[in-house]
C-alpha cells in the first residue's frame, strides 16, 4: 500500500479550494443563459471604415439594392398590362403565403401540421420569395423568438429600426445569432429537399416562371420580368422585413411590455396578417396572429382553410384563458399608471387626530363637518352645494353622517368622491375601524402592484 506524496496532497488542496461552492455555482446556474454565452464568445471588432469592406455581405447587397431600383425603372418604362398585374399581385400572395403560413407558422413555431402537398406548396412559394431556405430561415427566427431584444437576436430591434429591417443582412454582425434547436427540421424531407436544391428553385420559382407566365400566356414579357419579377419580389421582400421591424416598433403591447414586440392593423396589412406581433411573441405556438375574429390575419384564414379540405390539421391554439390573462394583465397595468396619475382624498394617516372640543372650537372661525369619523373643511363649498348654503350652515360643528348617508339626502358616489377632498382631519375616537362608509367609492376597489420588500416576512411555497 502507497500513501501520497506531500507535493499531491497540496495539489489536491489547491484543487478543491479553487472549486466553486454550492451557493457560487447555483449563481452562475441561475445567471441569465445570454450574459454567460456572450462572456464564453469573442465576439468581432466593431465595424468601422476600415474593416466594412470585409464585414458586408456583397451578394446580399446586390440583391436588396438591385431589385428595387430595376423595380422603378420598369414602373417607369414599361406599360401596366392588367392581366400582368393581377397575376403579379396572386405571385405575390402565393409567396408570403410561403413565408407566414410556411417558413413561419409551420416551420418555425409549428403551430399546425401540414399534409406533403401543402408542404411542396408552400415550400416552392417560400423559395419563389427568394428569402433564404427553410432551415436557414427558421434557425434564425427561433434564434429570434428565444433571444429577442439582446444581442444573440439576429435582428434585435435594440439596434435600431435599420437594422432591424435590412441591416442585419447586409453585415456581419459582431456577434454570431444564439444557438436554436432545429433537429426536428433536419429529420423533415421537405425541408431538406428544399435546402439542397434552393438557388434552383428561387431561380426558377423567384425569376423564371413571374417572367415566363405573362411572357408565354398573353405576350408580355417586359411586364412579366419588371412587374411579377422585380417589383413583386421588392415588395416581398419587404413586407416580410416590416415583421422584424415595423413589428417591433409600431403599436400596442397588449398583451406583454417585457420586450419590444407590438400589435398594429398597418404592419398586418403589409404583411399578410403578421402584424399582431405582441401576441404572436406572448403565444408563439398558436397559429393565429390575430385572436379575434374582425383583426386582419389572412395567413390565419388561409391555414383554417386548409384545415377545413384536409389539408392541415391540429392546428395549435393557446387556452383562451392564458389570453384572457395576458390582457387583463396589460390593462390592469395601464389602469395603474392611470390611478397613479390622480391626486387621490388623503388618507386617515395622513391627517391630524382632533379632539372633539377641539373640532367645536374651531368650526367657531371656519365651517367643519364631520361625516363617517373625518372632519371637513366647506369653506369653498358652501355656496356650491346644490342643495343650498343653509343645509350645511346648519350642521356646522356636528356630525352629519346620518344626513349626508340618506336621512336628509341620499348622497351619490360622485358627491361622495368630492366629499373625501375637503378632509382636513380625523375625530378622535371616531374611526375605531375603517368602515365601507368611511372610504369614498373611488377608493374601494384598487390594483395593488406586489413588491418583495412587501413580502418579506413571508415564504413561498412549492
């Protein structure tokens, strides 16, 4: 039998002193998942004059520049067939149909299942938009749904609308988008058909065919090229960079204020119901955008029209009652900042305590009243009173609670409410306990917003 040396018996002490105690670790492991991976990257040197020719995408810069400007020169020299029109607008359709109903809702969030030809369909519309495959899309969406707002989004909107809207494609960013899971796309075949043969398929669905319907079916070639071609693919485009832009900054939050996500009836109108944006990042998995019946969600009937001719199927709803709760939450939260902003009567520990005889004195120089334990000062009221100045005159140094609560005049809420702003003090002895009669009814019903410090004398269960 050995017995170890001096020397690794020190090393092994330098070794568990170095190691991390429970408490340190359970801190690290409890450290937001975004600060721990952005310290473990090195992230690239900000961009600057020097390196930009080096951080930008050329190939990406050709494409959002060159479209848009062959776009305007075609608008400008070639003449509007109305038969090139229309197709150009279902084109247009059928690709964002693509990209909402397929890339997004289906693919990304797997919201609903879909049959294999409503697969190809939309497969071939999303690549006809020429937006990246498949995969490479919807990777970088659920890196955005998992990191929105931080700087492992590929298209944080903290960085500005820009960038948000075209910028993050045009660079590289200094920081590579978080990690997504996207297993349960490599294991689908139409996904990875789709992916290997995507530059084949955006030239074909993306050019040849916009060209080639008008150019073949009624002899328009130069309206099929400019108008189903570049314009329909600029607008495209665009409609579809407005969700991680317009999105992020036009609207409401309805449902959730935590980050940047917004509902509004413009950005779903330009993007084919997508607009909803604050709850889509609240409920993901649903396939509705828009959760009530009159909101503009064209990409939410399309999908329910698939569902009623067999096509589509469990199709994902997030319990009503989850909604119902985000809303109110919003709500409540809107009606606190609303109460906040009211100079509200004060309160019982906010006035002096008055003794009786002291109350009778002093209603001698001014015009007190006591009613449900507080006294009131009528100095400014008295010639206001809509049942006359002698009704009050007469009650002066007494308490009028009976009066005021229905033995002379039963007294509204609104009357009450004004009542409590002339409080100056409370009657010794005549508030033992806060009676209902006491409170004015503005202040019966209140949001009270939970604060740890409130609770901590208190444990939380499990």
């Amino acid at each position: 039998m050995s017995f170890p040396s001096l020397r690794s018996l020190s090393r092994a002490r330098s070794t568990i002193s170095k190691a991390p105690s429970p408490a340190e670790a359970q801190s690290d492991e409890f450290r937001p998942f975004v600060d721990r991976h952005l310290e473990a990257i090195k992230p690239l040197p900000p961009i600057t004059l020097l390196n930009l020719p080096g951080r930008v995408i050329w190939f990406n810069v050709i494409v959002i520049t060159t479209t848009p400007l062959l776009s305007l020169y075609g608008i400008f020299t070639t003449r509007a067939v109305a038969q090139t029109v229309l197709f150009s607008i279902a084109f247009y359709v059928w690709n964002m149909l693509g990209i909402t109903a397929g890339y997004h809702r289906l693919w990304s969030h797997r919201s609903y299942n879909a049959t294999k030809p409503l697969q190809y369909f939309l497969a071939t519309a999303g690549a006809g938009a020429v937006q990246g495959s498949i995969k490479w899309w919807s990777r970088s969406h659920r890196a955005h749904h998992r990191y929105t707002d931080t700087d492992l989004d590929p298209y944080g909107a903290h960085h500005g609308l820009f960038w948000s809207h075209i910028g993050w494609m045009l660079v590289k960013p200094s920081t590579r988008p978080g990690p997504a899971d996207i297993s349960d796309l490599k294991q689908n075949p139409v996904v990875d058909w789709q992916h290997r043969w995507f530059f084949v398929l955006a030239l074909f669905f993306g050019g040849f065919v916009p060209a080639a319907v008008p150019g073949l079916l009624w002899d328009d070639w130069r309206g099929g090229l400019f108008f189903a071609g570049f314009l329909r693919l600029t607008c495209v485009h665009h409609s579809t960079f407005c969700v991680n832009s317009l999105a992020h900054w036009l609207g409401n939050t309805t449902f959730d204020d935590k980050l940047s996500p917004r509902d509004h009836l413009l950005t779903a109108i330009v993007t084919l119901g997508e607009g909803y944006h604050n709850f889509h990042h609240q409920f993901p998995i649903d396939y509705r955008n828009a959760v009530k019946w009159y909101q503009w969600d064209p990409t939410k009937w399309f999908i329910a029209t698939c569902s009623y001719i067999g096509l589509a199927s469990h199709l994902r709803r997030f319990p009503d009652v989850e909604v119902k709760k985000s809303m109110l939450t919003m709500q409540l939260k809107s009606l606190k900042a609303e109460v906040d902003r009211i100079l509200w009567p004060p309160s019982s520990n906010d006035l002096p305590v008055i003794s009786w005889n002291n109350f009778q004195a002093q209603s001698r120089s001014r015009p007190l009243i006591v009613i449900s334990g507080f006294i009131h000062d009528m100095s400014d009221f008295l010639d206001q009173h809509p049942g006359g100045r002698r009704l009050l005159v007469q009650n002066i140094g007494k308490d009028a609670t009976a009066s005021f609560l229905g033995g002379v005049y039963d007294h509204s809420h609104a009357a009450q409410n004004l009542l409590a702003t002339m409080r100056v003090g409370v009657l010794h002895g005549g508030l033992e306990h806060i009676d209902e009669l006491a409170i004015p009814p503005c202040q019966r019903l209140q949001i009270v917003k939970w604060s740890g410090a409130v609770h901590s004398g208190c444990s939380a269960g499990m």
